[in-house]
C-alpha cells in the first residue's frame, strides 16, 4: 500500500525537511501491525515526492487482532487489510511523520505553517459510500479530487464495481494539514473496525481535528464513522466539538452577574445563540444576515450547517470584525468555505442594499445597545428595507434583574444597554412592527424560566406573511 506525497511549489524539496526524512536514505519504522517505509522518488528544485510504503504483516495483524464472534471464520486470515489504506495508515502517518503531523520543523520552523502546492496519491483507497461521499469529505477542506473506481475482477465485468479507489488530491495547504486531514479521513473513508475505540482515540480525533473539524459540514458522521459507530463516545466528541466556541464567551452579564455566578452567564449566552440558530433552521433559511453579529459567535455556529448556504455578517464595529474574522478562520478557509461567508462595516440605522435578499435574518442582543429615538430607523432598515423572510431577535428581560446578586433598582446589565425591557413592552414593540410590516409574531423566553419574573432573556420570531394575491378587478 503506497501513499505518496508531491509538493510542487520551489523550493520544493523543503517537504523532505517538514517531513524530517532524508532525501538520500529509505527509512523504515516499526508498526504494531507491520512495517513503514519512507523514501523518496524524487527531490530536486522543482518537484518533491516522499513515498511512505506500508508494508502490513499479515500474521501480525492476527496476533493483534485476536478471535472476533461476529466474524465469519477465516476473516482474520482473508481480508483486505495489507492492501489497502485503513486506519493503519493513519497509525504509519502518525510515527514516520510525527513532527510534520505536530507542526514542529526542527531546521526550519518557519515552514510549518506555509502553504505548499501538494499533491497525494493513495493507491487504494477503501470508500463506503463512494466518490460522492469522498468528494464530500475532502472538498468542503478545499481539495481538488480525482478518483479512479476499480471493478471487482476484470475478467468478471458482472460482478460490477468494488469500493476501491485510487486516489489523487491536490491542495494549497500547510503539510501539517495535509496529514492531520488524511489521519482522519482514511479511516473514515474505509469505516471498518480494526482496533479497540477508546476515550483515548476521542481525545486523538479532537487534537487532529482542532483546526478544520468543528467548521466541516460533515463533522457529524466523521466523528461517528472515526470513533466505529460508538454512539456514547461520539455524543462525547460533538459536544465538545459544538461547545468549543462557547467556552470564550463572555457576555454582558457578567458585569451585573458578578464572579460569583459565570457558569449561569455562559449557559444564558449559549442558549440565546442556540436558540437563534435553531429558529433559523426549523425556518428552512439558506441565506441568512447575522445583523449586529459582534465578534461572529452566532456565525460559527451558522457555518457549521450546511443547511445555511451563505452567511453575511454585519456590525458597526471595526473591531468586533477583526476578533471575528480570526474566530471564523476567514484566512484559513477553503475557497467553498470562504464563499460562504462574509462580514461587512455598516449600520443598522441606515438602509443598506448589501443586507436586502436574505431568508432570515437574527439580531441577537443588539436592540438595547442602541439610544431609543434611534430604534425606528433599525426597525425601518431592517423590516421595511432588508425585509428578510424571517428575523429572530433577542433581548434581556429587564423584570429577572431582580434576581441578580447586586441588584439595584435601574440599573442595566451591561453600561452599553441603552434600555431594558420587561416583557411586556418588548411584545408591546415587538407586535407593532409585526402589524406595520406584516409579519407575524411569536415570543419565547430564552433560558430557565422563573415562575414569578420569567426567564433571563426574551426572543421574538418573525415571519414575513405571504403576499395577498392582486384581486382581480
Ligand atoms: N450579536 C452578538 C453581539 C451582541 S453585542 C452576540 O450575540 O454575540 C451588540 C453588537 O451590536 C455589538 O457588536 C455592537 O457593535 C453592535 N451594534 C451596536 N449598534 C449597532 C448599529 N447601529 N449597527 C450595527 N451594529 C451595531
């Protein structure tokens, strides 16, 4: 089984220090399940190709493996394993290129993070669920793929196609990138069993996956098929996955909350961007503004759907932007990704044409950070003008203030709120702007819901009613 390796882009033999293997030598390592060995085809100026030759002792792979009931007798001696690129290629690529998978480069850590122009063979390739569900895997990462389906037996045209694939990538990534993709995607290419699945192995795919799995739009089988359909790990693995963007949540609450109550504040804060999410989708938007969206909180939770086809991002705030563009990784996406999304200047008090043909659109704790008098000229850019097909939009409820621990009579949660509203008079608003614009509104609370003053936030959504036909005179 032959994975090869071409960097093109001079010069090109800066693979062979990234890689920490020697042009001139052929290196072996020892696997559990066998051998690796690594050389190179060819390195000079223009072109550079390693070659990692993995070489699976069959009768190893016995002595691993042990006696499994549910196999059909002679498995553990007939099988495909030696052949093809499995999990085992992952545990190769992971001993013979440890440091270029860690991103260290001992000569020239300068390399560790520049694109290279690559290009990855891999002789056989198992696939379940064929080319399409490998175009899926390795396209949304910006790959260029090339797959060449094997039939079962030439000389048995009948028999139809195999699962097998040789294929060939292409990418302007970084080689740590390269390989913590491919770690992860051969054997979930491949879905077979071949080892014990542990917590360990959650822990493996996280650290592999830190930079591209939580934004990949088929996150959710990746980890299922990587951790062998192992319902409880894998629930372990998206939670952490889909709560990694919360952690550094902040939210204006915690200047009246105190210290004393930061993990009610961060759940608060998570569950308005949740719901909001949510509401976008039962909704069925594909294209969707976050207005006001801050420091793109809401955005990454957008991208990771792929039901959501493009999300723009808006905010009056320069600053806010820049932290943005790095949470979302703006310079690091694929070029699928990155047309997906945008962030642009501007402000919701003036119409703007750039945030008008949207299915929906969220405002989420924005109203009250802005002076009264100025509110109208929101309501009109956003429900008059922008009109999306639906706006969710969130607000605190000024009545559970009283539940804070320094509560004190006026006092707002945030020295930006302009004003806080009971939840009285947000539907009192909420429900005029519905009637202007024709909309149609519903109301839920937002967090945990105390019988006597309602929850910590409020959240409205509005639909867009459809047009009344033209009566015919
Ligand atoms: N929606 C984000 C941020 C909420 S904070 C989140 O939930 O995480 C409120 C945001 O509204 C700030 O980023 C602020 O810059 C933005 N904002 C305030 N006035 C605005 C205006 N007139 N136009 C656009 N954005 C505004």
């Amino acid at each position: 089984m032959l994975l090869t390796i071409t960097n093109r882009k001079q010069p090109a033999s800066d693979l062979s220090f990234l890689l920490h293997k020697h042009p001139a030598k052929v290196q072996s390592v020892e696997l559990s399940a066998g051998k690796a060995h690594i050389f190179y085809e060819r390195a000079d100026n223009e072109e550079c190709t390693a070659v990692l030759l993995l070489d699976i002792d069959p009768v190893g792979l016995v002595r691993n493996d042990g006696p499994n009931g549910n196999d059909f007798a002679l498995e553990q001696y007939v099988n495909d394993r030696p052949y093809v690129a499995s999990s085992f290629m992952s545990a190769a690529i992971a001993k013979a290129f440890s440091s270029a998978l860690n991103g260290r480069c001992k000569d020239k850590p300068e390399l560790v993070d520049q694109p290279l122009s690559l290009e990855i063979k891999l002789a056989v390739l198992p696939v379940r669920g064929g080319e399409e569900f490998l175009r899926r895997l390795f396209e949304p990462l910006g790959y260029e793929v090339n797959a060449t389906n094997h039939t079962l037996d030439d000389t048995f045209p009948k028999w139809g196609q195999s699962r097998y694939y040789t294929v060939i990538l292409k990418n302007e990534i970084s080689v740590q990138q390269l390989l913590s993709h491919l770690y992860v995607l051969i054997p979930v290419c491949d879905n077979d069993k071949h080892y014990w699945v542990s917590q360990h192995e959650v822990e493996k795919l996280l650290e592999k996956g830190q930079d591209w799995l939580d934004t990949h739009p088929e996150k959710e089988i990746i980890v299922r098929r990587y951790l062998k359909h192992q319902r409880s790990l894998a629930n372990k693995a998206l939670e952490v996955l889909i709560s990694k963007d919360l952690e550094d949540v902040v939210p204006e609450e915690a200047e009246l909350a105190g210290s004393e109550e930061p993990e009610k504040v961060v759940r608060i804060h998570e569950q308005r961007l949740v719901a909001a999410r949510d509401a976008l989708l039962s909704a069925g938007c594909k294209r969707v503004v976050d207005l006001g969206c801050g420091e793109g909180r809401l955005m990454k939770l957008l991208l990771a759907e792929k039901a959501f086809e493009y999300v723009l991002g808006m905010d009056v705030s320069y600053r806010c932007l820049e932290i943005a563009k790095d949470r979302l990784k703006l310079e690091r996406l694929s070029e699928k990704q990155s047309n997906r999304v945008r962030l642009i200047q501007g402000s919701l008090t003036y119409r703007d044409k750039r945030i008008e043909g949207f299915d929906g659109a969220a405002l989420v704790e924005v109203i009250e950070h802005l002076d009264r008098p100025r509110l109208a000229a929101l309501e009109r850019t956003v429900f008059e003008f922008a009109k999306p097909g639906m706006v969710v939009l969130t607000t605190p409820n000024a009545e559970y203030n009283v539940r804070f621990e320094d509560y004190e009579e006026g006092k707002m949660r945030h020295s930006d709120h302009r004003f806080e509203w009971t939840r009285k008079e947000f539907e009192t608003w909420a429900s005029g702007i519905a009637e202007r614009y024709s909309y149609e509104v519903s109301f839920s609370p937002v967090g945990e819901v105390d019988p006597e003053v309602g929850a910590l936030s409020q959240m409205a959504v509005f639909k867009l009613k459809a047009e009344k036909e033209e009566s015919l005179s």
